[in-house]
C-alpha cells in the first residue's frame, strides 16, 4: 500500500500509512522504510527522508543502498547538495560503498546550483578511483554543466576535450554540454568543431545538439552560420525543428542586427505552421533597431498583442529601444504607457529606455515628468537614469536642469561617466562662465589624459566665445591640436562667430586657414 501510494505521488499518504502502521505493535521492515523514503524521494521531501534515514540508524535497522540512494534523490530534487553529501558519508559509515548513481546525482545537483569547483573536485575524487567507481560519461557531463553555469567554458571545453581524448565516448548530452559552453564563451569555431566531431564519431546530432550549435555560432556574431546550420537542420530527411530551433537563429539575427534576415526565419516558421511566442516576437523586434525599422517593429507589436499570450516586459523595452533609435521619441512614451497600463511594474532598464527615447530627441520636458514619476514606482535613479536626463535636459536647452541633475548625480557618490561631465560642461558654458567651465576642462584632463572627442574643449570654448574672450577660444583651439584632437566644425564657428562680433577681420592666413568644408560654408 505504501508502495502503491509512492507510485500515484501521494507521499502524505505513504508517510501516513508508515506512522500509522508504526502505533500498533508492528514492527517495520527494510522494505517498508524503503518504499516510505521512495515516496518522499520523488516528491523532493529531504528533511523528512533525511530524519526517517536517521531514524533507521538509531533503531540499529542497517538501511540499505536503496534507502540511501532514495534520500540522496531526495536532496537533490531540492538542490540540497550539501545533505546529500551527508547522507552519502552516513552510507560510508555504515560500510557500504556509494554507487555510480549517487555519484552522478550528486555530481548533477551540483551543476544545478552552478557548484562547479566542488564538482570538479569531487569529479577527480571519482577518476582517482573513490569507492571504487568507474566514472563513466553522464558523469562527466554533469560536470561540464556545472561549468558552463558558473561561466566557466573554458574548463567545461576542457573537460570535454579530457573525455573525447580518453577510452570514454561523448554522447548527444556531452555535445549538447559542449555546445552551450562554446555559446556563453562565443567560441563559434569550437562549436563547429564539436559538431564536426560529433559527426565523424557517428554520434546522433539531434534537433536539440542542432539547436545549440546554431545559438554558439550566434553568440560569436556568426548568424550566417546559424542560418546555414537551421538549414540543415530543416532539410535533414526525419528532422523536424522546434520551435526552440528557430529562436536560436533569429536570436542570432538579433545579436548580429540583421534584420531581413529575422524576418525571414519568422516566415519559415509561419511556413512550418509553428506558433511563435512572445520572446520570438522580442528577438525580431530587437533585430530592427540597428536600421531603424520602427514601423516593422510596430506591427510586430502590434501581432504580439493579439497572439493570445500575456506579453512581458522585454517585449515592450525592445520596441521602445527601435522606436528610440529611430528618434520617434512620442512613439516610445506610447509604448512605455501602454506597459504601465497593463500592469507590468517598470523596473530601472525600462525606465531607462523611454528616458532615452527623450534623449536622442532632446525632449526635456517628457525626461523631467518621466523623471519626477520615478518614486511612483518605486524606483531610484541610477547612473544612466541621471545620464540619460541631463542629456535630454542640455540638448533641450534646459541647461540649468541639466546642472542641477549632476549636481545630485555627484552628492550621491554615483560616478559621472566622461559624458556625464561633458553634458556638464556644455551647460555650464551657456551661463558664460567661461572661468568655471576651463576649471572643469582641466579637471577632466587630469582625470582621464588625453580626451578622446572635441565636446568637452568645445564647451569650454563655447563659454569663452560667449564672454567676447575669442583669443581664449583660439588658444583653446591650438592646445586641441597639440593633443592631436583636431577641431570641428563647432570649434570654428564658436571662435569665428564672436570674432566677427567684434567686427574682426578674419583672412586666409588667420584662423580659417585649415578649415574644414562645412566651417567655410558657416563663415
């Protein structure tokens, strides 16, 4: 009966039926323990199966393999990786040897929680011979997993290296293992050549084998080979690709910007009459944003909307991001109300992407209400959510904003990015104070070396001009060119703007001597 209850998953009531059966004057057998703790082993109840193990030892009833290899299973279901170590030296001590079973359930339940240096360790333990176990390739695989969780492929290539160099024989799990590894370490060539081997091994490249080599190759920018690859796939004779399969070629698309070519992998699955999801949709959508596909984007919104699930919030922040890319800021915010109004909680990346929807159009309005909307939420500004402000508010011509933002941004220890202080910089320099504006200008300098781009001497510049104090402007000009920064066209349209001010005469030999196209057409 117990046994019968284990079976249906009705552990309460094998557990009941124990407890029970122990109040009359019943003595309980090894096989009753046993099938009690099979019982609690599938449902993942390790404490109980733990504590009826111990009961066993303490009433001196000698617990067999099978009861210690139903409370190791026990433990891992729960991810109790340490218990289940427990229970195996409780077996030890009890003179019986661990069995290859517990040694591949702990070694996976350690991979699972992404314990890969304990299980390396114990996977040398196993290899120099512990209780007398042969390790064999499940083993092993568990231990690449493991690796690969806690980002480390390189030693999970390693591994699967030591096994396809050994007496023991990949299988599809050690490829599949392989595989992932290679895409979190966007080894794209060792991905190929696990496929190669796996194929000169006769080893069974299934659709799952398949699906990750096409997601390695897409990690490493390869999507042309993702796509060969799901073509292969789709024309091998007995094949049928999943719904996965296709997601991992359009997420190489995504990753590689190619939108057409997205595009085109969701076709073949309308083709193939796959359903695809919402994080299929995302992937496409996210594809368009390098060419600025906006009203693509939309209608793919727009279908996700109305394919009968739920959508999340990575679906609304890739549509928001393509919107923002291509500067239809107003379309942006819409889509950003449309996720407060289904009732998803915006958290600080989303709120970002709409305040950087207001950035690239310089809407310094729509950043500051996003902005003071943000406590509502829940949320506390981060450093881009300062960046992203500052920069819609300098663009916008809200320069005091824009310093009173940095101002906060600096009184709470967050760190200004070199933009940060440039976006700074080229507010200050609309108050004229071009003395406050050259302090700054030599605090970057001091800070960063050489500055990489003209924005922050330009500001400075900028603010001299406006101050009637073109000399400066000039001499700021020359120290650009000592620092092999060459001016642009703001540089000289600063200078030449208040030199004509002073109705100045500007020759060939002077300042527009080397300037470019665009200035002389200015001047």
């Amino acid at each position: 009966a117990i046994t019968a209850c284990g079976n249906a998953e009705q552990w309460r009531a094998s557990l009941c039926l124990f407890r029970e059966k122990l109040q009359t004057r019943w003595t309980p057998t090894l096989d009753a323990y046993g099938a009690t703790l099979a019982a609690l082993s599938a449902a993942g109840q390790w404490t109980m199966a733990t504590e009826l193990l111990e009961e066993m030892l303490q009433k001196r009833l000698a617990p067999n393999t099978f009861c210690f290899v139903s409370a190791v299973r026990a433990c891992a279901r729960s991810s109790q990786w340490r218990h289940g170590f427990a229970v195996m030296e409780q077996m030890q001590q009890t003179n019986l040897a661990p069995n290859l079973l517990i040694v591949n359930t702990l070694l996976a339940t350690l991979g699972r929680a992404q314990h890969w240096a304990r299980a390396i360790s114990f996977l040398s333990e196993v290899m120099h011979g512990f209780a007398g176990i042969e390790p064999e390739v499940p083993s092993v695989n568990a231990v690449i997993t493991a690796c690969t969780a806690g980002q480390q492929w390189a030693r999970a290539l390693e591994l699967f290296d030591g096994i396809s160099n050994s007496t023991l024989r990949p299988n599809e799990f050690s490829l599949s293992a392989a595989l992932s590894a290679c895409e979190r370490g966007q080894q794209w060539q060792r991905a190929l050549g696990v496929l190669q081997l796996g194929s000169l091994g006769r080893i069974e490249i299934d659709t799952v084998t398949q699906t990750a080599g096409i997601a390695a190759c897409g990690s490493g920018q390869e999507w042309a080979r993702s796509l060969l690859l799901l073509t292969q796939c789709t024309e091998r004779e007995g094949e049928i690709a999943t719904l996965a399969t296709f997601s991992a070629a359009v997420q190489a698309c995504r990753q590689g910007m190619q939108w057409a070519q997205a595009m085109g992998v969701l076709d073949e699955v309308r083709r193939v009459r796959l359903s695809p999801d919402i994080a299929f949709y995302t992937a496409v959508v996210g594809a368009c944003e390098v060419d600025g596909r906006w009203t693509h984007a939309l209608q793919l919104f727009d279908t996700m909307g109305s394919c009968g699930s739920s959508m999340d919030v990575q679906a609304f922040d890739a549509t928001m991001g393509v919107c923002s890319m291509s500067q239809e800021w107003a379309r942006a915010l819409q889509i950003f109300a449309q996720l407060i109004q289904s009732g998803h909680a915006p958290g600080i990346g989303v709120y970002n992407a709409a305040l950087a929807a207001c950035e690239r159009a310089g809407r310094a309005q729509e950043a500051l209400e996003l902005w003071d909307r943000m406590p509502k939420f829940g949320l506390s500004p981060d450093q881009v959510s300062f960046g992203m402000t500052m920069h819609a508010c300098s663009q916008g011509g809200w320069w005091q904003e824009a310093l009173l933002l940095f101002a906060e941004l600096c009184s709470r220890q967050l760190e200004p990015t070199l933009g940060d202080h440039e976006c700074a910089m080229t507010a200050l320099a609309e108050s004229s104070n071009w003395e406050e504006v050259l302090d700054k200008l030599s605090g970057l300098r001091e800070n960063y070396g050489p500055l990489p781009r003209c924005v922050a001497h330009n500001a400075a510049i900028a603010a001299c001009c406006r101050s009637e104090n073109w000399a400066m402007g000039l001499a700021l000009m020359d120290d650009m060119r000592l620092q092999d920064l060459a001016p642009d066209v703001a540089s000289y349209t600063n200078v030449l703007g208040a030199m004509q001010r002073r109705d100045l005469i500007v020759t060939e030999s002077g300042p527009t001597r080397s300037l470019p196209d665009g200035a002389r057409e200015k001047k």
